[in-house]
C-alpha cells in the first residue's frame, strides 16, 4: 500500500474543526443508521492531504470502483491520442471495423422492432463523450435496455470484451451519434480501442503505463489470494437497486458480495470493463487525482502533457451545453443541470444551476457503489469518497460532501 501522509489542516487553508465535523455527520446520518457500511474520505490541497479518515473500513482496503474505472481508461486513450496513433473524429469503424453501417432504434418493441441509418458513423470523441447512442442494460427505461439485457452485454455476461463489443456493434443504437447524451457502455468500447490501438490487452496497458508510473500498487481487474483480506464486502438498498439483491432482503443494507472466494472480484474477469471493472484504494487513486491536478505528471511520471488535460477536461457538448439539454433522463452519476462533459469526466460549467457548492471548472465522476471523486484546479483541491453501497443514487451524499468540504475552507 502506498503510504500517506497527513499534513495540518489550518497549513492548508482548512478549518480543522470544520473538516472533522464531516466525520461526524458521515457517521450521524450513514453509519448509525444503517445506511452504509462504513466510510473513507480523503481531501487534499496542493498535493498534501489536509484530511483522511477510515469509518469502518481499514486504511489499506481494496474497493470495487466500478465506474471511477472510466477516468482511467479515458486516460489510456488519451495517451494514444497523443501518440497521434488516432484522431478524436476518426470513425470507430476504421479500428473496430463491426462497427460500421450501425443502425438507429426507431419503434417497436424488445423483439420486434424497426431501425434506421444513423446520421454518421460513431466517432471516438463520441465514445469519450457518451453521446454515442449506446445504453446500459440495467437502465430498465427503454426496449434496447431489455436487448443488451438479452444479448448478455454486461461484463457480467461470460463474453470477453471484444464479444461484448461486437455484440454492441450488432444492437441498434439509441439516438444517431452527436444528437444526445446518454450514459452507457462507450467507456468498454473505448477499452476496447486501447487493447486494438495500443496493442495490448487492456490490463496489460494499464500496468505499463499508468499504475506502475503512478506507483498504484493496489489497482487491478481483480483482487489475488495475498491481497484477498483487503476487499471489503458490498451492499444495496433493496428497495432502490437496479442491480439485484437476494431474494427477501430488508432493513437499508444487502449484502450482495461479501468478497470472498467466490466473489467475482477474486479471480481474473472474462471480460476487462473498461467502464467498470477495477477495484482499487484510496491511496492509489489518490496519486490518480494528483497526476490529473498536476496537468498529467506525477513524481516525475508524465501520463499526459498538461493541454491534454485542460482539453479532456474541458465542456465538449455540442454548442457548449449542458447535460440536461443534451440528456436523457435516466440514471447517471451526476446530476444534469449546469454540469457538462469532457473527454471521460464530468465538468461543472455553473454552480448555481448545478445546485452544488463547486468550482467552474471542477471535474470528476463516481461509481455505481456511491464512491466520488473530484478535482477544482482552481482551489487546488481533491476528494474521494469510498463506500460501497448500491446504487450511487441511493443518498445525496456527494452533493453534501461538496457542501462540507468547501465550507471547511477558509
């Protein structure tokens, strides 16, 4: 595990008092209660962490991030891009060729149902950007979800990731590419453009190039025998998940993985998720943020070069816009108003249409298990926050947490 070191508050234009209370209210409102298992938060400013605690959960504890997954691997393509081994307009069908002459939903239903010629072919940004026309099969609002659901497009489905790629490229999509918003599996294909572009498995690129770099010494697709005592177990709210839970589950919390041996966290996946499938720690993902504050370098590792970052991290929507103008109205991990999209983060674009106390500029993203992160350039500030309950929408405790911490600054 990689160590961390807890600097003065007060040094970091935190109040101490101020940071502390978050503790509390965590433990008040989430703990006590019964409404999630435990609880690590970690802030940090100008690189050194002003604040750091473990609720219920040990300082080296491994969690499953699901979709924090995203920002990484957005990264890995990123570094190809870089590496002018594509361009963010390219077709997806020039590297992944069954994506090409791709269809669009008309009507119909679940089996029965009619399509259309998309207006374009889906290109790479749209990928980045979730305006691809591709879902999620839980999403549970429109027949293509109960297609993916059919056709086993999950990373839980048995498929490798180019089957399941393949077999998203066979499905209609939602909306013709660059029409809308939608979050769903473009961050898989996008994996899927890192192994074929890089020439790497998704693991393997991954390792090279960012954890190692990085020192991440706790990342990984799943959890091996040495490290098997670190992975926490996690939970749904049975009356919210979209996920499942055993059959006559009650109270706040079901346990749905305790992480143990037949956890599917415990030995390697068929299919490498790019969307959703890493499980890591708060030390580790702590030097991911670090690398994204410091404009791509970390410790003399450079990942990105510092344009990369402002430009991935910068509103890409078309016209300028923001998320609820854009969207659909189904399940996310962000709220639409005032909120924007960049090449793999979400980017607050105005707070006080957003409704949360941030920063123009802030950019992050979450995890299905209500884990968050956040990075405000301009305060120079980072959170994570790791938990594992299932859905994120369960409770507003991101919202709250950006309340807390900006009000502990002084």
């Amino acid at each position: 595990m990689t160590s961390l070191e807890i600097s003065d508050p007060s040094e970091l234009g935190f109040d101490p008092a101020r940071l502390a209370a978050i503790d509390t209210f965590i433990n008040d409102k989430y703990l006590l209660t019964g409404r999630y298992p435990g609880y690590t938060l970690l802030v940090s400013r100008g690189g050194k962490i002003a604040h750091l605690s473990h609720q219920g959960y040990a300082p080296d504890a491994i969690f499953r991030f699901f979709s924090m997954t995203k920002p990484i691997t957005s990264v890995a393509l990123l570094m190809l891009l870089e590496k002018g081994k594509f361009q963010l307009g390219d077709p997806v069908h020039a590297y992944l060729p069954e994506f090409t002459d791709q269809r669009v939903w008309q009507d119909g239903t679940s089996t029965n149902f009619t399509t259309k010629p998309a207006d374009r072919p889906m290109n790479i940004q749209d990928l980045l950007t979730h305006t691809s026309g591709l879902t999620y099969g839980f999403m549970g609002r429109h027949p293509l979800d109960a297609i993916y659901r059919a056709r086993g497009l999950d990373r839980t489905s048995g498929q490798t990731l180019a089957e399941v790629c393949a077999g998203l490229a066979e499905t209609p999509l939602l909306f013709s590419p660059g029409t809308q918003w939608s979050y769903s599996m473009a961050t898989d294909v996008c994996g899927r453009l890192v192994e074929v572009i890089g020439e790497q498995s998704l693991d393997e690129y991954f390792q090279q190039h960012i954890f190692t770099p990085l020192g991440m010494v706790d990342t990984a697709f799943w959890v091996g025998d040495a490290k098997a005592g670190r992975l926490v177990g996690n939970y749904a709210e049975p009356s919210l998940s979209p996920f499942g839970v055993p059959e006559g589950s009650t109270g706040r919390m079901a346990l749905i993985d305790d992480g143990g041996n037949d956890s599917p966290y415990r030995s390697p996946p068929d299919m490498l998720s790019g969307g959703g499938g890493l499980t890591s720690t708060v030390a580790d993902y702590h030097r991911f943020t670090q690398m994204l504050l410091r404009g791509g370098e970390l410790d003399g590792a450079r990942i990105l070069g510092r344009r990369t970052v402002a430009y991935a991290t910068g509103n890409h929507l078309r016209g300028g816009n923001d998320l609820a103008s854009m969207g659909q109205p189904v399940f996310s991990e962000t709220n639409y108003n005032g909120i924007g999209f960049g090449l793999g983060f979400s980017v607050v674009l105005d707070p006080a249409k957003a409704q949360v106390m941030s920063s123009p500029g802030e950019f992050g993203w979450g995890g299905a298990a209500s884990t968050v992160f956040w990075v405000d350039p301009s305060e120079e500030i980072t959170v994570i926050g790791l938990t594992q309950l299932m859905p994120s929408s369960a409770y507003p405790i991101r919202a709250e947490l950006r309340s807390l911490v900006n009000s502990a600054l002084v």
